[in-house]
C-alpha cells in the first residue's frame, strides 16, 4: 500500500541543502525536494537556548523509502543530530498522488 510522506531536515548552508536533495532524488529516495530559507531557528542545544539561520528541505517520498531514507540523511548530513521529521500525507489529490507513486516506482524498476 502506498503511503506518501513529507520529510523534513534544516542545514546551515543552501549549498549542503542543495547536495542532498540531488543525492536523495538521484538515488529515486524522494520524488521531489524544495528548499526555503533561510528561516531563523531557535532551539535548545548542550544546555543553552541557540537562534540560527537555516535552510528547511522539504521532501516528498512515500513509507516504504523511510528506513532508507533516514538512514541515507543521518550517515550525510553535517549535524551531529539533524532533524529527520516524516508526516503521513492524509489529503492528496490524485493527479499527483500518481505522479509521486510513478516517480518512486521508476526508481524502484531501475535498480
């Protein structure tokens, strides 16, 4: 059963941003990933309260990639312990709930 996902992950940098999306979507683990920023982050860090900068990726991919996915993210992102966020997508429309779903298949047929 296809469940389709949005995952989230900040990095400091467009540039690391923009790296692991092309590495994510070359190897067919996201069908499409957005870049923003840079937003203004604040968060609790080795016991004190930091603000950043930060570029927010936003993927989309589906619950069969996830393991995969979070795993791929963890071993390349330079955060000692970056954020890996999957939320289930319960309203999608059809056209592209199919382009997602065909786009993740094409990866899965040419490996």
């Amino acid at each position: 059963m296809f469940v389709p996902l949005v995952i989230t992950t900040t990095f400091e940098s467009r540039e690391d941003a923009e790296k692991m999306a092309a590495t994510l979507l070359e190897k067919r683990l996201v069908a499409c990933a957005q870049i923003t920023g840079p937003v203004s982050s604040s968060y609790w860090w080795q016991g004190k309260i930091v603000s950043t900068a930060e570029y927010l990726l936003v993927m989309k991919s589906d619950e069969s990639r996830y393991d995969e996915l979070e795993q791929r993210i963890g071993e390349l992102h330079p955060y000692e312990t970056p954020e890996i966020i999957a939320t289930v997508i319960t309203h999608i429309s059809e056209g592209y709930r199919q382009w997602l779903e065909n786009e993740l298949q094409t990866g899965r047929e040419e490996k």
